[in-house]
C-alpha cells in the first residue's frame, strides 16, 4: 500500500490520532518479541520489542511523568513463553500503549518516541531527532565543507512542520528546536538528497513520492537528489543564484521538469535576456552559476528548449535515458563536455550544428550505424563509439581528418571484428595515427609500422583511380559513346568546381591532370 502524499498548501486536515496495535508475536530463542503496528494518519510501520523492553520504558515514565506504576502488565517467570500467556499480554501492551499515546497526544515523550520509532517515521520525531543532530555537529559539517545526505522523508517533515504553524520547540527541549534545521541549512554548500526504491524501512512509505520544499537552502553550491519524483520538488530554483553543480538521477521525465518547475503555471516562457517572439507569459530567471548539470538514468526522451536556461553549462550528462535526437544543444556555447551513452540515437546528421566547441563526447551504447554528421567537430578530442551498431571501416573516415582528435573508442560494434581492425581503424587518421590512442590502448610502433604500409597502399590505389577515373567516366556516358570527345590540342583542362565550405582531399583531379 503506497503512502498518500500530504500536498502543499495553507488547507491542512486535522492531524488523526496516533494509533498502536500490538498485532502478533514470535519466538526469538528463548523469549517472546512482540509486534507493534504503529499508524500516523495514512503512515504505518512495524516495531518488535520483547516484554524487557516494555518495562524498561515503563520505568522511565513512571520516573519521568509520573504515570501509574500499575499500568504495565506485571511479569511472569513460570509459563512466560506460553500461548494462552502471550495472547493475553498482547492485548494487554496494545491496550499500555493506546493509553500512553491518549495521555500524550501532541508530543510523546522522548523515551516514548524512541520505542515507537517516532525519529525514524514520525513528524515531529523526525525534526527533533535531526535538529538535535545538527545542534550538535551543524558547525563542524559547515566547517569541514563536508556534502550533507539527508532523506527525502526528513525533508518532508521539515516541509510539514514549517506548515503546521506550532511552535519550533514543542517538546520543550531546546536541542530539538526547529531553528537549528533552519540555520544549518541556510548557511550548507553541499546537499545530498537520496530516497529508496520501494517503501522505507519497515514502513509503507514511498520516500520517492513524498514531496518537499528546498527553499530553506539557501546557499547551495552542490546538489545531488536521486529516486525522488521531480514533479514533487519545491523551492530548488530558489539556489538559481549560486548553485554550480546539480545531479537529478532516477527521478525525472523531462528536462523541464528540473530545470522550469514553474514553467508548468504557465502555457508560454521564455528564458530571461531572450528575444521573446509573440505573446509571452512568463520570463523565466536562467540559471546563472550552473555549470555542470547530471540527469544521468532518468525517463527523458528530448532535449527540450529548457536547455536555453542553462546557458554556462560546460559539462551535461543526459547518458541513460531515451534521447532519440541531439536537438536545441546549440544554445550552450560553453558546452565542452557531453554525455549521451545509452540513449536510442540512430543518427549523428547536422550534429556539429549543434555541438560547435565540444570537446569530450561520449554516444557509446546507441543505435549508431554511421557517423555521418561528425567530420566538422574540429575541437573534439575524446569520442567514445563503442557499443554501436557500425559495420563499415569508410564510416570512420568521418572522424580520420578531425585535427584534435586523440581518444576514441569502437569497441563492441561489427566492425571491430574484423581482421587487422585496429590498424584500419588508425589508417584513417593519417599521418595522426601515431597521435591517437584507439579503445584506451596505446599505439605501438609495430602498429605504426603497419599503418604505413596500408597508407602506402591505399596511396597508389587513390593515385590509379584517379587517373583512370576521368576517361572512364566519359567512355560510359550513354550520351557521348557515338561521338567520341577529342580533346583540341591546347585546350586547358576543366575541373568541376568544389563546395568552398567543404575541406579539400589531399589529391585532387586538378593537382593530378596538372603535371601532366
């Protein structure tokens, strides 16, 4: 049964009383543990305690707050472990600790909270047991500049206390009072926030769904949230000003969902400082500090326009998603470093229109069978291509004549089976073969030796071909074969003109026929 989510908002239900059963037993060695069914409105959990442990409580209540000695169940030594014993006492404990929570029903008393888990599960026993965390060590984390975990169920109840309007200090002890939370996470740099696939400990809460407000961090350098559900997040574009590195993984379906939350009020937006076109909504602040963004191992199928609120971003992650095209990427012209292993590309068409100063590129693990689309990155330095789907040796010609390529990677495609693959491969680079490290092993002069041999050889076959090619294409011209061209004594040889924004090949048909 998946926890219901208390939503935001000034209407608040009437919090429901706390309820604990003590719903069976088992035998543990040679005593009894009980089981306790403890329900917090549409929360439950399961605590286990042995008989000891009731009457150890008990003594500290008694000492505490005076309640009635009697109250307990008293022991038994003779017949202890009996059946007939043993569902008598479990009536009788269910009954102890309805009457306890019945005597304290706002704030149990710590020794209570304890035993019932409230520090795990519980609200108020969640926020006390962490500001008193922070009482303690709050100033050393912040000295020693050290990332913060925290759950997303303890940012839940932090959320939900803020809204209850009660007092920061309920129980009375200054050590749990809500401004140690607040102060700590004004001042923190480094947060991480990590919930659970599943429910929570012994609980039926799905940590990932409950939602929660992140606007009391106030200073943020770092973040990193995982299995938590995007659309559930307040409060982040509140650290827009000074967050430099943010990680979102296992948590959500777009891109926008991260980077435009309250893009979602609106049906139009446009980044802030953009040429707006038509009617607009709302303008929308950029993300001024963000200069690495990881949304790694979420459901997101496109790179959306949100991309254009990010526009400092030097490294982004987008690797295990759905991203079927390389779209919009245009707009980060610092983007140096780009991630998009294990996605479903099938073509790299135009890529370089996108990514124009990129350097680090990884498409391992796509759909890739050319690389087409590649052969204008001229800063790239380190590709990675393996486990694709890329048959032919022609389709690394598109990278060969890259001038700063130094890293690539083709492991795992078909075309790394062939024979003499890695010589092949490093053929196509040229006289920068020896400059080029194939699948993270080093070039060997062995290697090179072979390299120039098959230069050597694809030379004179480029040399052959092109000399016979000209004649050859006009003898199979079906519209020149009954009259043979002659060519008048003299006559300067014709060359067909050559797209100027492509780069020349190192042979061309004028170089060759001039020397004739």
């Amino acid at each position: 049964m998946a926890a219901a989510a208390r939503s935001f908002g000034p209407e608040r239900e009437a919090e429901p009383a706390k309820e604990a059963r003590v719903v069976g037993s088992e035998l543990v060695d040679t005593y009894t543990v009980y089981i306790i069914q403890v329900t917090d409105g549409s929360h439950e959990w399961t605590v286990k305690h042995r008989y000891s442990d009731f009457h150890d409580l008990h003594e500290k209540l008694v000492a505490e707050r005076k309640i009635d000695k009697s109250l307990l169940p008293p022991k038994k030594i003779i017949g202890k472990n009996s059946r007939s014993l043993v569902e008598k006492r479990e009536k009788d404990l269910e009954v102890y600790l309805q009457t306890l929570l019945a005597t304290f029903p706002d704030v149990a008393p710590r020794v209570l909270a304890h035993f019932l888990h409230f520090h795990f599960y519980e609200i108020n026993g969640i926020t006390a047991a962490l500001a008193e965390e922070l009482f303690e060590k709050g100033e050393q984390l912040l000295g020693a500049g050290e990332v913060f975990a925290i759950r997303p169920l303890q940012l839940y109840a932090v959320t939900e206390q803020l809204q209850q309007g009660k007092p920061t200090c309920a129980s009375g002890d200054a050590k749990t009072d809500l401004g140690h939370i607040l102060d700590f996470t004004c001042r923190l740099k480094y947060l991480k926030v990590s919930g659970t696939e599943g429910p929570f400990g012994t609980s039926n809460i799905q940590e990932q769904l409950l939602p929660f407000d992140l606007s009391i961090f106030k200073s943020l350098h770092q973040v990193e949230i995982s299995h938590c559900d995007a659309k559930h997040i307040r409060g982040l574009v509140a650290s827009k000003p000074t967050l430099a590195t943010m990680s979102v993984r296992f948590s959500a379906t777009s891109m926008k969902e991260v980077l435009v939350p309250e893009a979602s009020e609106f049906d139009e937006w446009e980044p802030a400082g953009a040429a707006l076109e038509g009617p607009v909504t709302a303008v929308i602040p950029t993300w001024q500090a963000l200069t690495a963004l990881d949304l790694s191992h979420n459901s997101i199928s496109e790179i959306d326009e949100s991309v254009k609120l990010i526009p400092k971003i030097e490294f982004l992650d987008l690797s295990h998603n759905g991203v079927q095209v390389v779209d919009n990427l245009q707009h980060l012209y610092n983007l140096v470093h780009l991630d998009l292993s294990y996605n479903k590309l099938s073509s790299l068409e135009g890529v370089h229109t996108k990514l124009g100063n990129i350097k680090t590129l990884n498409l391992a693990g796509n759909l890739l069978e050319s690389l087409s689309g590649l052969h204008k990155l001229y800063s790239l330095v380190n590709l990675d291509l393996s486990n694709n789907r890329i048959e032919q040796m022609e389709e690394v010609r598109s990278i060969g004549s890259l001038p700063c390529l130094e890293h690539v990677a083709l492991l795992n495609n078909p075309l790394s089976i062939i024979p003499d693959y890695r010589t092949k491969v490093l053929a196509q680079f040229g006289e920068r073969a020896s400059e080029v490290c194939l699948d993270n092993i080093a070039t060997t002069e062995k290697e090179l030796d072979t390299v120039e041999v098959l230069k050597a050889i694809q030379k004179a076959k480029e040399v052959k071909s092109k000399l016979s090619n000209p004649e050859k294409k006009v003898s199979e011209d079906p519209r020149l074969s009954a009259a043979p061209c002659i060519r008048p004594s003299g006559s300067p040889t014709t060359v067909a003109p050559t797209s100027a924004s492509l780069p020349q090949p190192i042979l061309s048909n004028q170089g060759i026929l001039g020397d004739e």
